[in-house]
C-alpha cells in the first residue's frame, strides 16, 4: 500500500458558493496549452457542513492529467483528503464559486489518484442533491463513482495516511491464438506438448484458463511458443454479468403486431417530450397489463436510433429475469442491468460497459441513474410509486425526483409508469407542471386484444367465521383454488406477511418476547426454532408450545404459543386442499435465498402445468404469466391498519397489483379478497375498479391533516444511548428551527427560492410547522433510543437550507446521531 507522509498542515483558502460547473473552461485550457489551473475539489471528508468546494492550485505536472470527475489527493487543514474535481479554470476566479480567492494562498493538490469517473452534468445533480436532501456533496459525488473502485484514506497507527486499495478490480482472460508463422509450423514428432497446443489453436483463440482446464500445465509450451513468435498472447477484458439466461416463455421482447390506441398516444406524448428537450414528464397511468412495458420498449428505440441512452429503473423486488429478458430479448448486448444481487465484479464491469458506450440502455434498481451516461435520452421509471425508489440511508434521495432534476439538466424526457401513480405524481399532473417542468398524465384504460381486467369477490371474513368457517381460505376462495385444479390453470395466492409473521405469545401472562436491543416484537421461525429481531437481526433460541421445554421468559409458563400465520403454514394448507398434481410454489425471504433463488422459483412456476405461486409482496409485481386465470389474498387487512398515513395508499397499490396478475391472457380472469372490512374504501375502490373511491376519501383525509402531496415532510431523528440526552438535544433541535423558521418568514415574507417555484395548488398553510420532538413509533433500536421531530412544510419552500444551516449552527453532539430525511416516507 502506498504510503503518504503528513506534512505540515496547509491551509486553504475556500471558496464561496456555487452552481454550475463548466467542462468548457478546461477544454479552453487544454486548447490554449495553458500550463497553470485551477480547480473547485470537494472533499471527502465525512460531515453534513462540508457542502461547498474549496479551490486548488494543479501544478504543471498533473495539469495534463486533471480533468472534471478526477480524484485527487489534497491537504485539508491539518490533513489529507480524497477530492473531487468539479470544475477547473485557468484562475481561481474563473471558477463557478471563485473570485473571491487569492492565486498565491491556494495550496496546490498532491497527485492525480484517479481519471474521470463523472461529467459535469453529474457533479451539478450531486450537488442539487446535497442541497435538497440536507447531505454532504461528497457522499452525493460518491453515488456516481465506479462501483468498488473509489479512493479510501485511512490513518496508520504511526500518524501516516494509507491509500487503500480499491477492493473491486477489472478481470482480464488470456487469449492464445497462432500467428502468421504459427499457422505454418510443424512440431517435431516428439513435441507432445506442442502437437497439442498447435492443434488446440488451429479453430481460432482460446483462454489460457481454457487450456488449464483441457491439459494441465500447456504455460510452458505457451512461452516457449511465444517466445519463438509462433502464437501470441493478448489481454482481453471479461464482462462479468451480462450472461443471465432464463428458460422463461414470457421473458421474450417480440414487438406485438399492432400497438393498441393508447399505446400509440402514450408513444406520441413520449415523443414530443423527448423532442422538447427540456426534462418533460410523461406519466403512463395504465392498468395493470396495459401494455406498459412495451410502450417503453418502443420509446426507447428511437432514442437509440439517434445515438443516446436510455436509463429505466424498475423497483428491485420485480428486477425479475422476466423484466431483464425482455429488454435483453429487444436490445441485445446493450442492455446493462443493476441489481443488488450482482457481485462488486458483476458491478464494476457492468458500469465499464456504460461508460465505454458499449451498453446504452442500462435497467436497474434506484441507483443505476447514477451510471456514466453519456448522453440521455430518456429515463423511464416503472411502478413509479413504489417506495424502494426512496434511499433508506444517506443521502436519503428519492429517485424519482432526482431523476426528474435528471432530466432537466440532460434536456431528456421522463416517462413514469403505474397502475397506481403516486399522489404526488398525479397532483403534479392535475396542475399540468411542477418545478417549472411539464407533467402530463395519459391513460391506458384496457388490456390489449381481448384481454379483460378480472372480476373481483369480496370474501367477508366476518361472515365466514359466523357461519362456522374456520379455514385460511374462506369458501369462495377454496372453490376457486379447486376450479383451478380442475381446469389446469394457474393461481397466486398473496400473503402479505408482514405484521402477520408469527411471534409467540404466552397465553398465561399475554407476555409477547421482543428484542432486549429494540422496541420491535420477535418474529418466530419453526423451523429453526429461533425468534429474530428484524431491527438488529438479533436470533433468540426458544422453544414454543407444546414442545415440552417451552417457557415464557417472564413467568415460566409452558404455554408460549405461537400466534400469527406463516407462509408454510398456508403452503400445508394448499397441499391438503388441492389434488397432489397440482405443483405449490412458496415465494418469500427464505425460499428466494441464493441468487438465482427467485428466477429458478419463476422457472417452476412458468414450466408446471397446473400450479399455484404462494408468496408475500415479491409475487405482485409486474409478473407476466397468461396462463394466471386467479389471483387470491389471503388477508388484506394489515396492510390498512398501519400507524402511517400512507398506508392506505400502499394497501390499494399492493390490492391492485396483485390483482392485475390474473386474467392476462385470453382465458378470463378471477380475484378474490378475503377481509374484516369489506366496506373500507380501499376494498371498495378495488373490486370497483375505480380509484377515486378510496383517493377522493384519503386526500380529503390528507389535506386536513396536512401530509403530502399537500405539504412536503421532513423527519429528523436524533438517536443515541442515554435517554434524556437525546431527548434534550431534540429538544435543542426542534426550539433552533423554529427559531429559524420564524426569523426567515420576518425577514422576508413569503419568500421562495427562485429554483423551487412551481404553481402547485394554493398552500394550505403560510410557513412550516415543527412538530415534536417526540418518541418514535420503534422507540429503541440497536440499543439506542429514539426521538423524531417533523416538519410540514409549504410546497415550494426550500426548508432543507435552513435545516443545514440550524444543525451546523448546533454543531454534533457526542453520541448522538441526528438524521434528516427530507420528503420521508418511513416515519417509523
Ligand atoms: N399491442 C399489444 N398487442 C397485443 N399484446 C400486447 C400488446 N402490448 C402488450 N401486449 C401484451 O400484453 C401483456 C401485458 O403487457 P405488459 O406486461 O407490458 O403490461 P404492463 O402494463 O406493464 O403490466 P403491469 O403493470 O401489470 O406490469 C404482455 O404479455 C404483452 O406482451
Ligand atoms: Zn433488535
């Protein structure tokens, strides 16, 4: 590892702020031959204060070397750092932020560490990024780097900083192929080894780990031929990742004869976005089987026809082999994908092949936006409502908005697809713009051909269990299992397991184990006999009723039973309903472990005649199964019930997506819910198939209470171990901003930042309310507590500045953590 000696600290001027960098100024210099340059370096140093970059000198030996999104090494105050280029100009006061720098009292940077790994336009987003998300403009700039590759000091016990080596590497084959001579060559007859070689090479190259395996030790013969000029050997780069195969049927992306209507007038206002150039937004609000996926295919093809890329993020949870084969299936080789099950090498080559050009379509999860493109053409996102596309940790981003700030900088167009647009999205829409850009909603009401949306039954499980029902499946749903059977068809079945994972409870006492870490209930596994604590995944061995050892840990009675319906169990209960020909297919966290876990399970799925997928949340989503003629849940409750005001909005998207799996083909298609409250909007909007009767209910519901899409949330989390020191620094917290809201909204009445204007609806209410500080709903985690303050806050106005201002104003406190998440949507 290279060692860095600590010299004597420097200091260095900084900069004052600011926006746009400009790559023109360093091809200007590079032009002109100017020798001497100056960059804007933001350095990664690990703090929420260190937002704005600081100004450089480049000496004559790196001049060459430096360009925007190079990595270098500088002092920083009494120390070393890794920074990044932003922008570099021939005087400091040519940079975006400079002017206010002396030349002679900038220190100059120690060496170039490593080249461009991203554009100007990147280091703006990352840098709109950290003022929107109240984060530091490093960790936002560290989203774009190569995956695994990035520069990493670390502090030697002696004082000294320690490059670290990147941890992911390219990989390279050896190629041994004949040359000229070679191809004429005739081993003498006692050159075994030789013999084998030249014939090995005779039909064209081979890898020498090829010739490892077919003959052991040939790197002799390969030398030794070499070194005569008779074969020669050639580093070629391996592309890890890009041999994903499936057997799937549905996984094939052949264009259908005809576009339906709504497909073509989806395209056309696709078209016209991309046209304009300007960050548009298309919102396709299409039913599930629509047709949505191929409106996208056939948007991106023009955009590759004029030689850009095309960016689409789907929610990780349907990253399925059947989403990633149809985009294969259409684009071939210039499909790159992302996905958290990929290997850091899988990563760092599949990013390689975006940057070189090769991969111009690129699908994957949230932070496949953060790809070197090069030139952007479109970025579409599907299940645009989904909440994986909101980051849980720093910086806490929200995909869809930064693509949307995306999209305006690369003058592209973005398309947002759902069955169930978010309300953010479709308020955006009903006002025609937000942020100064277009939002445009268009309908795709039907299915393609004769395709219908199914019929829906409501099972009222109150009923069911007053007329003596005491089945998981109540009788419609078990008739309906039954006809499946007969027919030979297929079904999924949902069971949304979250809050209805087993736990144990003892009956004596009510006593419920939870972790001795966190606040948050045990789930208990059967198999393993264990309780798990999903907060810190703390394990717990335990025996549950009637096993003879069982006994509540609080007073001793054996009668610790278990409570809560697992997935196995309804998987038992399918088999001894249904005929044994029928295949039962149990989809969950457990069953999709390993890799190719969840596309083997598909396989089966896709392969039996007759059979029924049984799965949580991960079998809604965008499955493509014609053969699918019911759809079952077996409890849609919990998903209403939940302590958050967006449950309900999550509840009918999950309802409605599982639903669209049934009936996609030709054969009809059947749903059936089984629910306490039958005459919750929700379950009535669903079997209607008519959104307004739960949204008209839930905004109405939103915009007394003031939550989003009517305002924009904040929460911030201070967390530590010691109780009433938390509480005392929220406390400091939540009396700082008010302070601080007050004093803005006296200076300058009504005063908006001119970037965030919009002409959203009229604001309920004239400046931010801070609420708080209280509990959180976990209260304790990881043995740390837990107190929350929120902020709702006007559309428009820009509270993340003041946020950052207030909390490097306070300064940290030790052993304390205090979050922001702006735009939050775990409230937990
Ligand atoms: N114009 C068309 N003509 C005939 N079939 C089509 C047409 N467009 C799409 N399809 C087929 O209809 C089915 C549903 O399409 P697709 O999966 O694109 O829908 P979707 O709107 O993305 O659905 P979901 O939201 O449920 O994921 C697919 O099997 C697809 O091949
Ligand atoms: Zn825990």
């Amino acid at each position: 590892m290279p060692k860095i000696s600590d010299k004597k600290p420097a200091s260095i001027s900084r900069s004052a702020s600011g926006s746009r960098s400009g790559e023109s100024a360093g091809t200007a210099r590079r032009a002109a031959g100017v020798a001497c340059a100056f960059v804007s370096v933001i350095v990664d140093i690990a703090s929420r204060a260190l937002t704005e970059p600081f100004t450089y000198a480049v000496d004559d030996a790196a001049v060459n070397e430096i360009e925007i999104g190079s990595t270098v090494l500088v002092e920083f105050g009494r120390r070393l750092a890794v920074g990044y280029v932003i922008a570099i100009a021939e005087q400091p006061q040519g940079l975006p932020d400079g002017g206010a720098v002396e030349g002679r009292s900038v220190k100059t940077i120690r060496s170039v560490l490593a080249r461009r790994s991203f554009s100007a336009i990147s280091a703006d987003i990352a840098r709109w990024m950290a003022r929107e998300y109240v984060a530091s403009t490093s960790e936002c700039l560290r989203l774009f780097l190569p995956p695994g590759r990035s520069a990493r000091l670390s502090r030697a016990a002696d004082g000294t900083y320690v490059l670290e080596q990147p941890r992911v590497s390219e990989v390279c084959d050896r190629w041994v192929s004949l040359t000229e001579r070679g191809r004429r060559f005739e081993p003498p007859a006692r050159a075994s080894r030789q013999r084998q070689l030249i014939q090995a090479l005779s039909c064209g190259p081979v890898t020498t780990r090829e010739l490892a395996a077919l003959y052991t030790s040939m790197s002799a013969t390969v030398r030794a031929l070499e070194r005569r000029g008779l074969v020669s050997v050639e580093q070629r780069r391996v592309w890890r990742g890009c041999d994903q195969e499936t057997t799937l049927s549905s996984a094939s992306g052949l264009a259908p004869e005809t576009l339906t209507g709504a497909q073509v007038a989806a395209l056309k206002a696709i078209g016209r976005a991309v046209s304009a150039g300007r960050g548009d937004v298309v919102l396709i609000d299409g039913v599930t089987g629509s047709g949505k996926t191929e409106v996208y295919l056939s948007a991106i093809e023009p955009v590759l026809e004029a030689g850009r890329s095309a960016c689409v993020l789907v929610p990780e949870i349907s990253l399925t082999a059947q989403t990633v084969g149809r985009f294969r299936s259409r684009f071939g080789a210039t499909v790159a994908v992302f996905h958290s099950r990929l290997s850091a090498g899988e990563r760092l080559d599949q990013w390689d092949r975006v940057r070189d050009g090769t991969a111009r379509v690129v699908v994957g999860a949230r932070s496949a936006l953060f790809c070197p493109f090069s030139d952007l053409g479109i970025i579409i996102i599907d299940e645009e409502h989904e909440q994986s596309y909101k980051q849980g940790s720093n910086p806490r981003y929200h995909a869809r908005e930064v693509a949307a700030a995306m999209a305006a900088r690369y003058g592209c167009a973005l398309v947002l697809g759902s069955a169930t647009p978010s309300a953010e999205s479709l308020m955006r829409c009903r006002e025609k713009g937000y942020a100064n850009r277009s939002w445009l909603r268009v309908t795709m009401p039907d299915r393609p051909g004769f395709a219908q949306l199914p019929n829906i039954t409501i099972a009222d499980l109150r009923r069911e269990f007053r007329s003596g029902g005491r089945s998981i499946f109540s009788r419609p749903l078990a008739a309906a299992l039954e006809r499946v059977a007969e027919r030979g068809e297929k079904a999924v079945l949902l069971h949304n397991r979250r809050g209805f994972a087993p736990f144990l409870m003892c009956r004596e006492c009510g006593c419920v184990p939870t972790c001795r870490h966190c606040s948050t209930a045990l789930t208990y596994h059967e198999r393993t006999h264990t309780l798990e604590c999903h907060t810190c995944s703390t394990v717990y061995r335990i025996r549950a009723y009637p096993d003879q050892n069982a006994r509540c840990p609080r007073c001793n009675s054996p009668y610790l039973a278990k409570m809560g319906l697992g997935t196995q169990q309804v998987e038992d209960a399918l088999h001894a309903l249904l005929p044994c020909d029928v295949e039962i297919i149990r989809m969950d966290a457990d069953s999709t472990r390993g890799r190719d876990g969840h596309k083997r399970l598909l396989e089966r799925f896709d392969a039996a005649r007759c059979s029924v997928l049984l799965g949580t949340q991960m079998i809604a989503k965008g499955l493509d199964f014609p053969e699918v003629t019911l759809a079952g849940v077996i409890n849609a409750d919990y998903a209403l019930k939940m302590p958050d005001f967006r449950a309900r909005e999550r509840a009918f998207d999950l309802l409605e997506q599982v639903a669209g799996r049934a009936g996609r083909g030709e054969n009809p298609g059947e749903v059936i819910i089984q629910t306490y409250l039958p005459d919750d909007p929700v379950i009535r909007a669903v079997a209607a198939h008519d959104r307004s009767i739960f949204s008209e209910h839930d905004l109405r519901v939103r915009a007394e209470a003031l939550y989003p899409p009517f305002v924009r949330l904040v929460n911030i989390v201070c967390q530590g171990r010691e109780e009433k020191s938390v509480r005392a620094c929220a406390d400091l917290v939540a009396n700082a901003l008010r302070r601080a809201i007050s004093e803005e909204s006296c200076g300058e009445p009504g005063h908006v930042p001119a970037d965030t204007t919009h002409t959203l609806s009229p604001d309920p209410m004239s400046g931010p309310i801070v609420v708080g500080p209280a509990s959180c709903v976990i209260e304790r985690a990881h043995d740390r507590f837990r107190f929350h303050i929120v902020i709702k806050c006007p559309l428009g106005y820009h509270i993340s500045r003041i946020i950052a201002a207030t909390l490097s104003r306070i300064g940290s406190r030790s052993g304390i953590s205090v979050t922001v998440d702006v735009d939050a949507y775990d409230l937990m």
